[in-house]
C-alpha cells in the first residue's frame, strides 16, 4: 500500500514540473529586452589565511660512540713470487771537480827572451779567498838599445760576510824601455842615457753589498790610490773614489747614481806642481723590458775649474728579437790626459807641449746588432764624434827620439766599427773587427798627428780534443801622420800574425810555444820605433 501511494506522488511531481515549465516559457517570450550598465569591476578577494606559527627545536645530541665488528678473512692464497722489500738509500754528494789553483810558467825563446809567471790561490772557500801573481819579461832587439823588461806583481783578496762583499789588493807595475828611436848613424846614445822606467804602486778596496732580493738596494764603494813615477823624477799621485748606487723602483726600473772622483797632482823635475782633477756624477733611469732598454741621464762634470753638463742616453731596441737591435745613443765624457794615461798610450812621451788639458767626447751614434742562429753575432756602429782639447803626438825637433803633445781644439770624425763573432761552444771561436776613422776637422792642427784612422784584427782559437789548443791573432795597422823637419808625412802601413799553441800532459803538464810577428815586418806605430820582428817564446807550465 505505501509503495502503491509512493508511486502517484511521483507522477504527480513530475506533472506538476512540466507544467510549471510550460508557463515560464510562455512568460519569456513575453520579457522585454534591456540594456545592463556595469558600473564597477568584479575584483575577487580572497580571506586572509590563518598562518601556523611553528617553533623548530634540535634534537638532542648522540654521544653514544658506535661500536663495529670487523671480520677479517685469513689470507690462503700462496704466490711463488715474494717481493724485495724496499731499502732506503741516501742522496750521494755532489761534489765540485777540484781546482788547479797554483801554476809556474817558464820558457825561453830568441831575441834574449825569458818569461815566467807563477799564481798562487786559496781555491773556493765560503768565507774568503786571496792570491797572488807575478810575471817578467825582457827582449833584445836587433837595433842597438832596443831592449825592454817588464816585472808585473799583484796580490788580492775577497772576504765574504752575509750581507757584504769586501775586496781589495795591492800590485806594483814597473816597465823598462828605451828611447832608441833616433837616427844611428847620426847619433849614439849609450844605454844609460836613453834608459826610462815607469813604476806604478797601486792599492785598492771596495765593498760591496750582498741584497737578499732583487728589489734591494745596491751600492758598491771602492777606494784606489796609485803612485806613478819615472826615471827623471817626474811623479803622479792619484786618489780615485767611486760610489755607484742603485734601486729598484719597479718590475723594469731602475734609478742609478753614481759619483767618481779623479784627484791626481803632477809634478816634474825643476817645475811646478799641477793639479788634474774631475769630478763627475751620474744620474740615470733605466728602463729595462725584454725587447727594449733605455738608459737616459747627465753627467754634471767639473774638471779643473770647468764645468759641463754632459749628456748620456743610450737605447736598444729589438726590431726581430735577439737577431736584429737597433741600438743608438748621444753620450759624452771627459778623457783624463794623466801623465800615467798619456804614457800608457804613448811609452815615448816625455812632455806636455801646451800643458795639461782633458779632453771631452762627444759621440752621436747608431748601429745593428744581434745573433744568427746560435752561434754567430755581430755588431755595426756608425758615429760621429767630436774632441775638443785633443792631445797629438809629435816628435821633438832634437833627435826625434821623444814626443811631446800639441793640444787639437776640436777634431771631428766619422767613425765606422764592424765586428762579426763565431762560438761553438769552448772548442771554437772566431772574431773580426774592423775600425775606420774619417777625420773630416781639424781647427788648430793641419793634420791628427799619430792617430791611425785604419785598423782591423782577427782572432780565432781551437781545441782539439780538449788537448791541443791553438790560437791565432792577425791584424792590419794603417799609416798614420807625422811631422819631421817643418813638414808631414804618413808612416807605412803594415801587417802582423801571432799564434800559439799548449798541449796538456795529464792534469799537470801542459807544453806551450808562442810565435809573434811571424811576418816579420818592419812596421812603425809611433815614427821612428820599429817593431821587433820575429819572436818565437816556447816553455812548460806546471799546474798543482
């Protein structure tokens, strides 16, 4: 009965749906059309969120220390093969070859020739090390007083502390000659009257310091005193102080000074005694890269009551590197004209003609140089160079024996060097040079009396093996001006070869011969003095 009355009440439901449809689409299509204005957009908000606020707390810390069972298998396994245990061995000393520290050299050889050398060294020490050297010679000439002896003995010594290097040494010099450079057959001198010796004492120190870094402080002292004399009472004392100091600003600059201070005072039998002073610094910056070196600075210079202001800047720069330098500078200085200087040059000088003048250099110059491969270089020099108060060597009007100087206020020349080097190693080497002056000026003379404007030289040495060593040295002097009798002339040019041999037997011996003007020419450097000639020197050295 319920499911009975449950069943109309559904049917009646959905009549009642139908019909309640019907009468609302009878009423829409009725409705009139209207227009809606929205006034403001629909912007949704979401509520606020509750947020949770959580306290985070660390556990607590484990200290209990884990405990682990390890079971480790017993090795069964059986190998013919049983390793070589392992032995260390200590690092054997490098030990440096033992040197030859001492010699005696003697020999014998024509023209009434002797010569002996001897050396004595204390070999490589940490701390210090000293020696010794001593040599003479003597020859007889075929002219009459042409002999000559020469007695040289130095003694040195260097003591090494951590941070200083101090050095010094003594020597005596004394050359003996003569002046036979006269007409014979006009004059004859006996030995005693044309007999001059020069002596020269010379003692030195200087120290020098030791830096921990390539960024220190450098400078390097030194001290020299030298007392020169001849046989007719003419002496010359010398001090000569130096103190060159640098530092390094940067990676590649460097800044230099250096201050030189030249006293000396001359003084001749039966005359006044003369002061010959210069003092000089020079101050510089270098700027020093691995393709291009720059050397620029003065050189404030005060000689004998003078003053100049020298220039001294010097570049080189690598156009291909290390095989083509340009190289270039505008450098002056001052030339001291010392009687020990002038000797030197000219061991027949006896007197000053205008008196004591130095000459200032001036030199203005370009050039190339370089390496070909890895065994030849070669350097060229074109300059142009300027003295001003050049001494000239002139013969005296007596017997023109001596010389005595004219002073050339100011020479000018054009200056060409070339040389050209081969190197294999320490078995062979060669060299070459060549110098040529074109004296374009003279102002006060009307030739450069006794300067030679040509000259070139070869020079080579060979090891055979590591033995035998030969060497030979040639060279090419020109002719030069002189004045005799009112009037000029021009010496004759000339050749010249030396060579030499040593052959070592065993560490001890070595054998040596010595051959000089083997062309045997009759060349004159200074008019009147022909050379010697042929000389053959042969003897032992003993090394220990």
């Amino acid at each position: 009965m319920n499911a009975y009355i449950k069943h109309i009440q559904r049917v009646l439901t959905v009549t009642g749906a139908v019909m309640l449809a019907q009468q609302g689409i009878a009423q829409d299509k009725n409705l009139k059309q209207e227009t809606i204005d929205i006034i403001s957009n629909y912007r949704p908000k979401l509520r606020d969120a509750a947020k949770l606020n959580l306290t985070a707390s660390l556990p607590a810390s484990d200290t209990t220390r884990p405990k682990y069972q390890y079971q480790v298998p017993a090795l069964n396994l059986s190998f013919l093969y049983q390793p070589v245990p392992l032995k260390p061995l200590a690092l054997g000393k490098d030990t440096l070859q033992t040197l030859q520290n001492n010699f005696i050299k003697a020999g014998y050889g024509n023209l009434s020739t002797p010569l002996i050398q001897a050396g004595f060294g204390s070999g490589r020490q940490d701390k210090y090390n000293f020696g010794i050297y001593g040599n003479y010679t003597s020859s007889k000439g075929n002219i009459k007083n042409q002999d000559y002896s020469t007695l040289n003995v130095l003694a040195s010594g260097t003591y090494l502390s951590p941070i200083l290097e101090i050095n010094g040494s003594v020597g005596y010099d004394r050359n003996q000659l003569h002046y036979y450079g006269y007409d014979h057959n006009l004059y004859d001198y006996s030995k005693g009257d044309v007999k001059q010796a020069f002596n020269q004492f010379t003692a030195q120190v200087g120290v020098k310091n030791r830096p921990q870094n390539d960024w220190a402080f450098m400078f390097q002292p030194s001290a020299k005193f030298i007392y020169y004399s001849d046989a007719y009472n003419r002496k010359e004392p010398t001090v000569i102080l130096k103190a060159p100091v640098s530092k390094q600003l940067f990676e590649d600059i460097f800044l230099r000074v250096e201050g030189n201070f030249d006293l000396s005072s001359f003084k001749a039998k039966d005359s006044a005694q003369f002061n010959n002073n210069v003092v000089a610094i020079h101050p510089a910056l270098e700027i020093i890269k691995p393709r291009f070196v720059l050397h620029a600075g003065v050189n404030p210079t005060w000689t004998n009551s003078k003053f100049y202001l020298l220039p001294d800047i010097v570049n080189e720069s690598h156009i291909i590197y290390k095989k083509v330098i340009l190289s270039s500078g505008w450098i002056s200085y001052i030339n001291k004209n010392s009687f020990r200087a002038m000797t030197n040059t000219n061991p027949f000088f006896t007197s000053y003609g205008s008196g004591i003048l130095n000459t200032r250099v001036e030199e203005k110059y370009t050039g190339i140089k370089g390496t070909l491969g890895s065994h030849f270089n070669y350097n060229t020099k074109f300059a142009a160079v300027t003295w001003y108060n050049m001494p000239l060597f002139v013969n005296d009007s007596l017997d023109g024996k001596t010389f005595y100087t004219r002073n050339e206020a100011e020479l000018r020349a054009f200056n060409l060097h070339g040389e050209v080097g081969y190197i294999q190693e320490e078995k062979f080497q060669l060299r070459f040079t060549v110098d040529w002056f074109n004296y374009t000026k003279q102002k006060t003379e009307v030739k450069p009396w006794g300067l030679v404007p040509f000259q070139t030289e070869a020079f080579a040495t060979y090891t055979l093996a590591k033995k035998l060593h030969l060497n030979a040295n040639a060279f090419f002097l020109g002719s030069s001006y002189y004045l005799a009798n009112g009037d000029f002339r021009k010496t004759k040019s000339g050749w010249d070869l030396n060579a030499g041999a040593s052959y070592d037997i065993g560490k001890n011996f070595n054998l040596w011969v010595n051959a000089n003007n083997i062309f045997n020419t009759r060349y004159q450097r200074w008019y009147g003095y022909n050379t010697y000639g042929f000389n053959v020197v042969g003897g032992v050295m003993v090394k220990f």
